[in-house]
C-alpha cells in the first residue's frame, strides 16, 4: 500500500510542477504549495463525499422496500 501512495503523491507533485520550477525541500513557498496542494485533495474529497450523500439521499427516497 505504502509503495502506491508514494507513486500517487510523486505524480500530484510532478501533476502540480511547473515547467522548470525547483521543487527545494524547504522555504515558505515550498510549504504553501504543499499546503495548497493538500487542500486541493480534500477539497476533491468533499466533494465526493457530497455527491455520495446525494446519491444516498436520492436511494432512501425512492423507498424500495
């Protein structure tokens, strides 16, 4: 699990680089990416997590016991 999660995480960085860009381990530009970045995924996250609950609340309307 852990091998996939790096590979994932090395993609988003290189997804999110720009052409040319020094990706240093350090500065405050560096960590507003990553915050950036991370906000970005939870950001997909609830929006899944809506939309998942709309289908949930659709499904309990329809009542189909």
């Amino acid at each position: 699990m852990l091998p996939r999660l790096v590979l994932r995480m090395r993609r988003a960085v290189r997804r999110l680089q720009r052409d040319g860009e020094d990706l240093s381990l350090s500065g405050a530009e560096n960590s507003a990416r990553w915050r950036a970045m991370l906000s970005e995924i939870h950001e997909r996250d609830r929006a899944l997590e809506r939309r998942l609950s709309e289908a949930e609340r659709a499904l309990n309307r329809l009542d189909l016991n």
